[in-house]
C-alpha cells in the first residue's frame, strides 16, 4: 500500500514540476507577409487572438524585412488566431496550435496577402481541373477551401469566377467548357458557404493572355490546363 501511495505522489510530484515549466515557457511565431500577385513583402497589420477571440497583441510585418513579423509571449498547449486588419488588403486568418514544451521554440506561418480593390485578382494557385474536363478534380479542396475561408471573412465582397481553356482549337467548345467550369467552383463555393448573390461567372472563349500555353515542349505528364481566377467586382 505503501510503495502505490510513494508511486502516486511521485507522478503527482513530476506532473506540478512539467506543469509549473511550461507555465514558464513562452512560444514564438514568426514568417513573412509576402503580396499573392507580385510576391513582394508588405507592411501589414496583423492582430492575435487567443480561443476566446480576444486580442492579446498587435504586430506590423516589416517589408524593408521580407516582409517579416515576430510575435511572442503565446503559451504551451494554447491556440491562437493571427488576423490581418490591414486597410487595402482582404482579412485573412491562419490559426495556429502551440504544442505542449517546456523549451522556447518558434513556429513559422507565412501569410500570402491578397489587395482589396475593384479589379483586383485572386489566382487559383494550382488548376482545380483536368485537361478538357469541367468537374473538380480530387483533391482541389486543398486550394478551394483557401480561397473559401478569405471570402467568408470579407463578406461584403462580390467577385467574377472566370476560367480559361486548355487550347485555342474550338471556340466554341471552349466557351461550352469554361462556362461548365466556372459553374463548377461557383457550386463548390455556395456548397461551402458563400451567398450566391455574391458571385458571377464567365467562361473565356480564348486561352489566358497572361499565362499562354507553352510554345516549347513540355517535359512528359505535364500538360497545359487554363488559369482560374476570382475577380473582385465591389466591397
């Protein structure tokens, strides 16, 4: 009975003192705003939260820096919601977890920052179609659900989905499948939330002039599919 009482105390000894540390400790994040389009660093404003929605500090990314901004004083075991409220730029939110230590350590989260203006363009970074195809292909949830979340945070925000072709061979076809694809991630983004009166789409008849097809020849697998765009119409 003795040696179960001694071996209790013993862990109940070790859990304050593991306790009691990562009281102690403190935990940093860090990275850099970098702006979506151009990839230029960017003074930004950005607020942390903490799971109550609180703000407990403020910090402003340095883009004489890369764009670079460091935030301490968050704790072990907590989660913590860093929030750009910069004007001119969509509000943006990444949420970070601290894991459980007992040793100072920083945690890198880079914001991609994209301006808020009429006319501005949010790329889908990685086409969310295959070639010839008008339905999201597996996987595109990856890159949708990005832009999702920024345009739940900006809800007055009406924007145009429009896409392009694979090739110029049939304008026809073309405005047929474009049409379908924009239709595609306009489905996908009210599926997940977005008021359908905030959206318009277009389908172009002509591959993108900003990104054409390659004229050299690709290295095999890779072939050419066209861009996806969000284009912001008023806010």
């Amino acid at each position: 009975m003795m040696k179960i009482l001694t071996l209790a105390i013993t862990l109940l000894i070790i859990n304050f003192v593991a306790l009691q540390s990562q009281m102690r400790t403190v935990v940093a994040v860090t990275g850099n705003a970098i702006e979506a389009i151009s990839k230029e660093p960017v003074a930004i404003k950005i607020a942390v939260l903490d799971n109550t929605g609180k703000k407990i500090n403020q910090v402003k990314s340095n883009a004489s820096e890369g764009g670079y901004y460091y935030v301490t004083g968050l704790f072990p075991g907590n989660t913590y919601t860093f929030k750009i409220i910069e004007e001119g730029y969509f509000s943006t939110e990444i949420t970070v977890s601290i894991p459980n230590t007992d040793k100072y350590i920083e945690i890198s989260r880079d914001f991609l920052v994209n301006p808020l203006k009429k006319g501005g363009v949010i790329p889908v970074a990685v086409s969310p179609f295959e070639i010839n195809k008008s339905k999201l292909r597996f996987g595109s949830s990856v890159v949708l659900d990005d832009i999702v979340n920024t345009l739940k945070s900006n809800k007055n925000v009406k924007f145009t989905i429009k896409t392009y072709p694979d090739n110029n061979i049939d304008t026809l076809k073309n405005e047929n499948l474009t049409g379908l694809r924009a239709e595609s991630l306009m489905d996908y983004f009210v599926t997940n939330g977005i008021n359908p009166e905030r959206i318009t789409v277009e389908g172009a008849t002509f591959t993108d002039p900003n990104k054409p097809p390659p004229t050299e020849k690709r290295a095999k697998g890779k072939r050419y599919i066209g861009s996806a765009y969000i284009i912001i119409n008023d806010f």
